[in-house]
C-alpha cells in the first residue's frame, strides 16, 4: 500500500527509470504554450497541465504528476514556488540525490 503513495523526487534525467509511475518534481518555467509547460528540471521536460496549473514563467514549481511513455510529464497537481531566484537549488539537487542513493527509504523499484 505505501507504493501507492510514494511520490519519489525526481529530476529530468531520472524520467526513463519512471514511466507510468507518479513522481514529485521541482523545476523551473521557461516555456508556456496553451496546456503544456516546459519546465528546467537538470534538464528540459514538457508538462501536461491540468485545468488548476496556473504556471508562471521564470517561477519555481513543484509538480506531482505522472510520467508518461514519451516522458512527458501529466500534471496532478502544481505548486509555484515563487521566483526561481529565491530557491536553493543545490539543496534540491541533493535531495533528489540522496532519494536515488537510498531509494529503499524512499520508494520501491520493483
């Protein structure tokens, strides 16, 4: 049951590792185009946003979503972080490391 609620943090280059499964991100707007986003995330990833996304470019998001097979990313929910500025990303880097690095404490790879 606890596999159901895990939401491991993820960056972009970790997408291919979590196809259908859902993940928690947190990345940086640089594109908007009608129900997609892209977001810098390590790297770019596209966005599909959901009707409650109100995303805004040069802002900081955290996004809950699920992992397509294009890897794409279907939006559950989004939160803005403020502007990107304001965020430490080294700390958010690490983080997502030491999830990966220890991945028993947080998620299952099965």
């Amino acid at each position: 049951m606890a596999d159901l609620l895990s939401t491991p943090r993820i960056q972009t280059p970790h997408l291919d590792a979590f196809t259908s499964k859902t993940v928690r991100l947190i990345g940086r707007v640089t594109q908007l185009r009608g129900e997609q986003a892209t977001i810098d995330c390590s790297g770019a990833l596209t966005a599909i946003l959901n009707r409650d996304a109100h995303l805004t470019v040069g802002h900081a998001v955290e996004i809950v979503g699920k992992v397509n097979s294009d890897l794409s990313v279907k939006v559950l929910r989004a939160t803005d972080l403020g502007r990107e500025g304001e965020i430490d990303w080294a700390s958010i880097d690490a983080v997502v490391d030491a999830t990966h690095r220890y991945n028993e404490i947080f998620y299952s790879t099965d």
